[in-house]
C-alpha cells in the first residue's frame, strides 16, 4: 500500500565474545628458517648454523678429550677417569691441576675472540675488522712491556697492563673514529695507525735492555695457554660468559647494523650507542682473554672468516664464530703440545693465521671476489 514504508528486521545482538589470553607466542617459519617471538623478544634459527654449531662443538669437546689424555704429559683414559675421580695424587695433580684449566681456557678464550671478531666485523662491514689490525694486541704487549722493563717489580701486574694497554688503544681508536662512524675503512686505518706507532716503541723498550731481560720480557707478550691455573680461570670464565650473553643479547642490533648505518637509521636503530655498547663489550672479551693468557693473535681474524663460510651466511654469526674460535684455539694449543715442543700457542696461530689469509687472498684473486 502506498504510504506504508517496511523496515528491515535489526539483525539479532550477538554477545561480544569473551576475549581469551592474549597470544604471547609466535612461531612460523620463513625461508627455511625458524622465527620464534615471545612478547617483545624475536629469534631467527637458521637449522644450517645450528647443525654447523652442533658438529663444532662436538669437535671442540674431541679435541678436549684428546688434550687430556695427550701432550706434553701422556695419561691413559682410565688414569684420566681415576683423576676426575679423585683417585691418584700425581695423576690428579697433572690432570686437574694442570691439564684441565689449560683446555677449559683454550675453549673459552677462543670462544670470547671469535665472538670479537664477529663484532668488530660486522660493525665495520669490513672483514679485516679485527682486534689483532687496529692496534689492541699491540697496546696490550706495549702495557706488558712497560710494566716488566720500565716500573719497579710487582708495582702492576702484567694482567692488569696488559689490560690497561689495550683497553687505552681501543678508547683513542674509538675517539678518532667517532666522527667518521665505524663503518668502512676510518675505524680500521687509525687502528693499525696506532698499532704501527706502538710496534716501534715496543721494539724500542726491548732493544734498550741487556738480553736475559729482554727475553723475558719477550716471553711476557707472547700469548701462552701454559700458565693456565684455576684462580685465574675460574673468573676468566665468569666474566666471558656474562659479556658473551649481553652479546647474543643485543645480536639483533647487530643483525641491523650489518645493513648499513643509513638503512639501520632508517629503521629505527639508534646506531652510534649501539655501535659503542657492542664495540665495549668485543674489547671486554679481548681484554679479559689477554688478562688471562696474553695477547693472542688471528683467532678473531679467521674465526668468522670460517663462520661465514661454514654457514653460506654473508655475515659471520656470532655463536658459529665463537665455537669456531674455540676449535681454533684448543686444536692450535694441542698442536703445539704434540709437535712443536709447547711452544706458546700465540705463535701457532699467528702462523696459522697468516697461512690461511694467504690462501684467502689467493683463492680471491683467482675467483676475482672479496674475503
């Protein structure tokens, strides 16, 4: 009928559903990989550098086992089980007391240096980012030189100036650099900079001195896992494993710094105080190593090299870098054990190491690519 507007019947009013516990938790995959976020937290597990990470270690516990039962002492493996025991003066004196603090050292300060040198080159997106190149080694000898040669006896310890020397090396290279930013060649260039101009006072303090003490003072920077104790050891281990944690902590950071300093802008990455924390806590790892065993050459070099080329990864990841350098050094200090009459395992793998970045190059040059 004309005049008589019919209405639509409103739709029946659903209860609101009652809301449930709010998802925390968050798996998928992408790529092959794993992404696991957990509130505000995210990981991203590649299984390629799991299972790398998985057979280093397994090989870094082999080479443990076979330091304990060879070497400059040989032991049998149920002598080796009778002093894990306790049983035997003498086998739990060699054992113990000398072996294991030896092993457990050479294990985490590879650890610590190839985390360091994943650090330092990631950040400076060049891959002779190194401490060994821009100059902490080199001020860590000069600090042990000083200390021996120049400064009454017992007046600082060689651990302390050694420490000192480096840490002081890293501060000015960190200065010079900080308006130029880390990224590309600046970071490097002053390092080794630095690094040349404290070689020659090195060689200065030695040569001003009569022989015995300048070949003890030479023994004094040559890194050596020999001296290994466990009064030293024990808190070696405690202080690298908090400053590795921070480390994987902020991995994400590095993850977004790999990308360039204007893209991690971009992004939202406060680059320059996260370029700071991660290069502190590289020269943390450094210098609590070289307190503990001196200064120790080209692990923190080659150890990532051989991270990314182990995982296909354009950079070199942080734990397969660190289990790498663990490799590295033990098998390096168990070589020199067996073969090379102990002599301090800074001298295998500086030769090692230089072996292996000419072979790099080589193998560059051939295939007209970069390191």
């Amino acid at each position: 009928m004309r005049g008589i507007r019919l209405n639509r019947a409103p739709a029946p009013v659903r209860p609101p559903a009652a809301a449930g516990p709010r998802r925390r938790l968050h798996v998928g995959t992408d790529a092959g990989r794993l992404w696991i976020v957990i509130g505000r937290w995210s990981v991203l597990i590649s299984p390629r550098h799991v299972l790398i990470g998985l057979m280093l270690l397994v090989l870094g516990l082999a080479v443990a086992v076979a330091a304990l039962r060879l070497g400059k002492f040989t032991v049998s493996t149920q002598e080796v089980i009778d002093a894990l025991q306790g049983r035997g003066r003498r086998i739990v004196q060699v054992v113990v007391t000398w072996k294991l603090p030896r092993i457990l050292l050479g294990l985490v300060a590879g650890l610590a240096l190839g985390v360091a040198g994943a650090i330092f080159q990631t950040i400076t997106r060049n891959p002779l980012g190194s401490p060994d190149l821009i100059g902490f080694s080199t001020g860590a000898q000069t600090g042990i030189l000083v200390s021996v040669l120049l400064l009454p006896g017992g007046m600082l310890s060689t651990s302390l100036a050694s420490f000192i020397g480096g840490a002081a090396v890293g501060a000015v290279t960190y200065l010079v650099s900080l308006r130029g930013g880390f990224t590309g060649l600046r970071f490097i260039l002053v390092g080794i900079a630095i690094s040349s101009m404290l070689v020659s006072v090195n060689r200065w303090l030695l040569v001003r001195v009569d022989d015995d003490q300048g070949l003890g003072a030479l023994k004094a920077i040559t890194g050596t896992l020999g001296a290994a104790r466990w009064p030293v050891v024990a808190p070696t281990c405690l202080a690298i494993g908090v400053a590795v944690l921070l480390t994987l902590l902020a991995a994400r950071h590095l993850q977004v710094l790999s990308l360039g300093e204007q893209v991690a802008t971009i992004l939202g990455s406060p680059t320059r105080r996260v370029s700071a924390v991660l290069i502190l806590l590289g020269t943390v790892l450094v210098a609590v190593v070289t307190m503990a065993a001196g200064p120790i050459g080209f692990v923190a070099l080659v150890a990532p090299h051989l991270a990314r080329f182990l995982t296909g990864s354009p950079q070199p990841p942080l734990l397969v870098s660190g289990l790498t350098g663990s490799l590295l050094l033990a098998g390096a200090d168990l070589l020199s054990q067996l073969v090379l009459e102990s002599m301090p395992v800074s001298v295998v793998t500086n030769a090692v190491g230089g072996l292996y970045l000419m072979v790099a190059l080589t193998v560059a040059a051939r295939g007209r690519r970069s390191l």
